[in-house]
C-alpha cells in the first residue's frame, strides 16, 4: 500500500511560487496532526510521497475541502495577510497521508500545479 500527501494549491490568488511553497507546506504539517502515528511513521518509510494540485477559485479549494474532510483528514490553510495576500484568504488544504488510490478517487481530476 503506497501512501501519499495531497497538497491542493488555490491558483486563484496570485500567490508567487515562494509564498505557494511556504502555503503548501503549512497544509502539510497542519494535517498530521489528524493522521496515526502508524501510518505517519509507514508514510516517513516509504519516503514521504506528495502530490501538490492546484484549484483555480477558492470557491473550488473549499468545496473539496468540505467534501473531503467528512472522510479523510485533511487541514485547511488561512493567511495572516502579512505578506502578499489579504488576511483570511483560503491558500491551500492538505490531505493524508492516505492510501494513493483512495486518493485518485477525490483528486484524480485535477492538474498538477
């Protein structure tokens, strides 16, 4: 069983690729937080594989976002605005890790950012 991260990007808000990284990896760790250590630690083993997406609305990233959490952890992101975006803006969510081909059926649809 190969594990694997979901992190989904809101393309939407002209974040630069830095700020993009800096969201997703928030998400990241935010959602571990909801995962058992079983399955962090059998993740870690198999060299911590994640799949980063993108959405193009934050209407998209919050729809998935409510979809999904009813079944699978997943952590949702919100800036601070201290930087390039307005306070509350929705950045990104992260998802597992979780079992790869559970997760094609949430996110097959979307693009790689």
């Amino acid at each position: 069983m190969e594990l694997v991260q979901y992190i989904i990007i809101n393309n939407s808000l002209g974040m630069k690729k830095g700020k993009m990284v800096a969201q997703g990896c928030h998400a990241s760790i935010a959602v571990l937080e909801k995962v058992n250590l079983k399955i962090i630690n059998e993740w870690k083993n198999q060299g911590m594989k994640k799949i980063v997406l993108k959405v193009n609305s934050t209407k998209e990233l919050l729809e998935l976002f409510q979809k999904i959490k009813k079944e699978l952890p997943c952590a949702l992101i919100t800036d601070a605005g201290k930087t390039q975006i307005v306070s509350g803006s929705k950045t990104a969510f992260a998802c597992g890790p979780i079992e790869e081909e559970k997760g094609k059926k949430y996110f097959g649809e979307l693009k790689l950012l």
